[in-house]
C-alpha cells in the first residue's frame, strides 16, 4: 500500500505477525494525518468510501509519541463503535509543548467491505525523527 | 545491533543461550528453543532482538525464554515467556498482548471420520451460521451493565449459571474458568462498551473453530484418560477477548507511559512499558486483565455451546451420540501469578506468557483429579490446513520455563507479502480440493492466514517434545475450517 500527497507519503513495510507503515511528512499535522489515512489505507479501498458524518477529537499526552498512537487508537475506538472508517482529517491544533494536544475534526463514511481489524496502534519502535524534508516514523499495528 | 548465530551458546541441540554479557541493558540471558533451521528462522526477522529487549525489564528471574514458534511481534515477540518475582518485580501489559486471554479450546465427539463423513460439509454450515464470525461480529446475547460485570468477575463460572457450560468443561479449563482478582472497576467505560455487544462471537485474523480428525495416537494411556482415540472428530475453537481486550491493553500500554517515567525504568522499547506489581498502577492492571481473561474463558465458552449445538442441529438422529466433551481450554497470552523453584527456593513469580502455553507437568495442584496424574493437557493449532496436536506438561516444563512450551506453527511470512503472493480464492479451492470445507467471511484475510506463510508445525512440535517441555499424545488434521 502507498499512500502519496504533497503533504505526506506512507508505505506499507514487511512485518511477520502484524501490519506496519512508514510515514514522512513535512510536519508534525502531515504526520499523523499521514498515519491516520495509512492505517485505513490498511482496511479498506478509501476511495470507495463516501464520508457521511464527522466527529471532534480532542486529545491531551504526555508527549508526542504518546499523543500519536493515542490519536490512532482514538481512531481506531470510533470506528469499531461508529462502524465507520475515516477518509477526512483536519487537524485544527497540535502543539508540543512540554505534554502534546490536539483538536481535530474527522469525517468517516460506511466502508462496503473491511479486510481485516486493527486491534491497536502499538508503541513498538516508534521515535518520531527528523528525516530529509521533514519527519519520519514507523508505526506497527497488532492485527 | 544484528543478532547472529555465533552469538548464541548452544546447550544443546534443541536450546541455545545468549548471555546477558551479550548487551549492557540485559538482566537475565535468553533462552530459544529451536533446532538448527527453526533458529535461522527466528533469525529472520527481530524476534530475538525483541527477547533480548524483554531481558532488560527489572525484577526478572533466571532467564527469558523464546519458543520455537517465535516471530516478530511488538514490544515482546510472539513466543516469549518472562517471569517477574513478586512483590516487586514487574508486569507489563504489552508483554501480554492486545488479545488478553486468546486462547484455544479442545471439544471431542464420540464419532468418527468415518461415520460423518457425508455430514463434514453441513456441519461447517452450521457452524458458520451459529458462531458469529467476521470483522465487527456481534453476538446473540445481550447483557445489562450489572450482567455483564458479573460475567467480568467470573468467567465461565457465569456461562454455568446461565446455562452455557457444564460443570466438567470449567474442570477442564485453565483456572478453572475464573482468573481470581478481577476488578471491573479498573476497566474503563469504553472496554465495556466494546466487549458487550461480542460475547460469544469468533471474530477475525487468526481465529477460528476447526473440525478435525485425529490421525494418530502417541501415548495410548494419556489419550485414554483424555477421551482421544484414532479417526475420532474433534472441534477446536481459537479466539480470545475480542474488543474487550485489546481496549484494556490500549488503556494501560498508554497509561502506563507515565508509569516508567514514575518509577525510573529505562526501556529499549516504548510498548514494554510496565509497573512493579506491588504499585497502584500495577495492581490495577491486574484486576482489569483478570477482566479481560475472564471475558475470554465465557467467550469461548459460549461458542463451545453454539459449535455443541451446531453438531446436535446436523447429527441428531444421524449418529448414536452427537455429545461433545471438553479436553481442555487454554490461555496463550496471560499474565499469572504463580510459585515456580528458582535457584533452588520455590518463590512467587508473574509469568508473562505471549505467544506461549502453560504446561504444567503431572502432580500440579492446579490440575483436577483425572488430569493431575497426567499432566496439563496443552493444545497447539497448527496454520490452515495443517496438522494441529495434543500435548501435555512434563516435569521438564516445571524445571525449565516456568511450566511453559509453544502456542501453535508461527510465522515466517509477513502479512504483505502473503496478501501479494497468496489469492484467497485459490487457496479455498486447493483446501477444498485436499478435503477441507472451508467457510470464511474475508478471501485476503483467508490469504494472509496461509500455511505457507507458517512454519512447519511439526518441527515445533518435535523441539518441545525433544527439549522436554511437553510430551505428545496426538496429532490432529482439519476436515472444515470456519473464519470470519
């Protein structure tokens, strides 16, 4: 799976047991747009999916890091419960600043088939690094 | 820093150790069970560097030890077994896994191959249609707030009261059914959310219920107490605590991020996180995994009702006797407090077991009456379409890891290039062709599960055996298989 903007590019990476993406972003708001839309990527065809509703997230980490997987497993809860997937991310804050937040607002739509389920974004050998144009991270996720 | 095979001292044929002078952060070595191909194939992927980052985690005892089944995972590979001496030491949910409790249970009938032989094709409908199955699955029953805590604090013990259990399959299950110390006040709102609506469904991935037929006897007198015998059908069914589980795990593995800040410990990897089991974080995660166990004991409890009804629905009137009795239910990934000898004093140990079983060997006071002189019944499935077995705990298991051996084949190929490799279609129709009813909601999810992307079950099987941490007693090979 590849997934490619002008403010993001996740690929698929080989994992034995789970399922697992590299994202690049230019900043911190493409990153974890980047993951979102990745980790869906991994579900379902995105492009057949209609977004019909939207919902405000708003999250509180002690650190980045944390504040990602959080967003992804935040994710990951509405749509097991809303039985959507999320096609749509706008990140309206994300600041870092000793702990991290964010507030965003996400649109999901009923997909008409879902491969498999995401039991978990992990923490598993995730650093968020500086790459060339940007930042980098590897994501696996438990399937 | 790569891990190669010279790093490795070899005990013997089927153990070799890497020495805790092998990286600064080690606390203890770690121990692999494997022959000479089955540790190249651990070698291929970072499953060893993953033990060796488990062997940093404070409080730990005598050694990490890695099955031969290993692979990659997160945090701690699949395969792993770590033990913490209490009060101190440390329990890590991550360690565990999302899928708290996934286990496996063993029903066997009373009839052979051979006397349902035109029946195998309806009973794999039937299961199919009575066991929910498949991603977001829901179940049949529905449960108030206060039922549903109550079957979080007992279990199968609750299945019995509500009719879904007979008092002989919680004798037959690992703790009886019931993970003492649950707390449903340590689980959040949303687990409860996620775990009502699914009691009694199968869900997807990995799991499954399979028909199979025993094809061979290795010890007559143990298959005799167990109730095996040759060509006999059995069932086996493989989940665990659905979204109840993995929401608890997500809850602590973040929550416990400010936990090692809290208590100094310096991890290789964010997703060990942990907490000494005598802290307040620590002891709250055990109350909620015991939860999350006891979820999965009644879940599988409840399918085992609906696979003995699917059988009475498709042979009644077609067989003498359509019963199925329970051999065993087991947990392959589970935190559990329990007294192993360690240098040579018996001491109070937290056995993190992920991707591996308990094998308690003849003796135990865990086991019931007709067990204890035996052993512990372990099952191993095997990857679609392979051979699955019956095991059972030695005395070996006590003495060398924590009563513990392997949880199934485990993989070697990664779910990518399985999807790209393997098409669903075809696989159905070359199991199909070899005999196998085959029922599933997901083709790519069929395809990512194919016995090419696992190890030779078998050859796992043969290492435990030889190195002494289980003992055979039979070998099983599926007639249907039912997936989400």
């Amino acid at each position: 799976m590849h997934v490619s903007t002008p403010d993001h590019h996740v690929q698929e990476i080989e994992h034995t047991a789970d399922w697992a993406i590299r994202v690049r972003a230019r900043d911190l708001i493409g990153l974890f747009t980047g993951a979102a839309e990745g980790m869906f990527g991994l579900l379902t065809d995105l492009s057949q999916v209609t977004p019909v509703r939207q919902f405000e997230i708003e999250l509180r980490a002690i650190d980045v890091e944390t504040l990602l997987i959080d967003w992804l497993n935040e994710l990951l809860y509405l749509s097991e419960e809303q039985g959507v997937v999320f096609t749509g991310f706008a990140i309206h804050d994300l600041t870092v600043n000793g702990g991290a937040r964010l507030r965003a607002q996400v649109d999901g739509g009923h997909p008409s088939e879902l491969f498999k389920v995401i039991k978990a974004a992990t923490f598993h050998g995730l650093s968020i690094r500086r790459a060339e144009d940007g930042l980098q991270a590897e994501l696996v996720f438990d399937v | 820093m790569a891990i190669r095979k010279q790093d490795f001292t070899k005990i013997n044929d089927y153990l070799w150790e890497i020495p805790k002078s092998f990286r600064d952060d080690m606390r203890v070595p770690v121990r692999v069970y494997a022959d000479d191909e089955l540790l190249e194939d651990a070698l291929g992927d970072k499953s060893i560097e993953q033990a060796v980052n488990v062997a940093s985690l404070p409080g730990l005892v005598e050694r990490v030890l890695v099955m031969p089944d290993v692979h990659q995972g997160y945090g701690m590979p699949i395969g792993g077994v770590a033990a913490s001496e209490l009060p101190s030491g440390i329990i890590s949910p991550g360690a565990i896994g999302y899928d708290i409790n996934c286990g496996v249970r063993l029903l066997a009938s009373h009839v052979s191959h051979d006397e349902v032989r035109d029946q195998i094709g309806d009973l794999a409908t039937a299961l199919y249609r009575n066991c929910p199955s498949g991603v977001g699955s829901e179940g049949h029953i529905r449960l108030s707030h206060d039922e549903f805590t109550d079957m979080l604090r007992q279990g199968s013990k609750w299945a019995l009261k509500q009719g879904y259990a007979r008092r002989e399959d919680l004798d037959h299950t690992e703790e009886f059914g019931t993970m003492p110390g649950a707390d449903p006040g340590k689980v959040s709102e949303r687990a409860v959310k996620r775990g009502r609506p699914q009691v009694g469904t199968l869900g997807a991935g990995n799991h499954f219920i399979e028909v199979d037929r025993v094809t061979s006897i290795f010890d007559e007198e143990a298959a005799r107490v167990l109730g095996l015998f040759e060509d006999q059908i059995v069932v086996q069914i493989h989940c665990g605590s659905r979204g109840f589980g993995h929401q608890v795990c997500t809850d602590y593995v973040s929550d416990f991020q400010s936990a090692v800040r809290k208590y100094g410990i310096q991890l290789p990897d964010r997703e060990l996180v942990c907490a000494p089991l005598d802290s307040p974080e620590g002891k709250d995660y055990l109350g909620a995994m015991a939860c999350a166990a006891n979820y999965a004991f009644a879940n599988r409890q409840v399918l085992a009702h609906l696979v003995r009804r699917s059988f009475e629905e498709v042979l009644a009137g077609k067989v003498r006797d359509f019963d199925l009795h329970q051999i065993y239910d087991i947990a392959h990934n589970m935190g559990k407090i329990e007294e192993h000898v360690v240098g040579g004093k018996s001491i109070k140990v937290c056995v993190h077991r992920k991707g591996a079983t308990r094998a308690f060997g003849p003796g135990s006071d865990v086991l019931p009456p007709d067990l204890k002189p035996i052993g512990q019944p372990v099952l191993i499935p095997g990857s679609m379409g392979t051979a699955s077995w019956v095991l059972l705990g030695t005395a070996g298991s006590m003495e060398q890891s924590f009563g513990s051996t392997c949880h199934g084949a485990g993989r070697v190929m990664s779910r990518s290039r399985a999807k790209k490799e393997i098409r669903g279609e075809k696989l159905r129709d070359e199991l199909q062709g070899r005999g196998i009813r085959v029922r599933a909601g997901s083709m790519p999810g069929l395809a990512e599960e194919a016995p090419q992307a696992y190890k030779d079950v078998d050859r796992v099987i043969e290492v435990v055996s030889k190195a002494g941490i289980a003992r055979k007693v039979a070998r099983l090979e599926p007639v249907a298989v039912i997936k989400g």
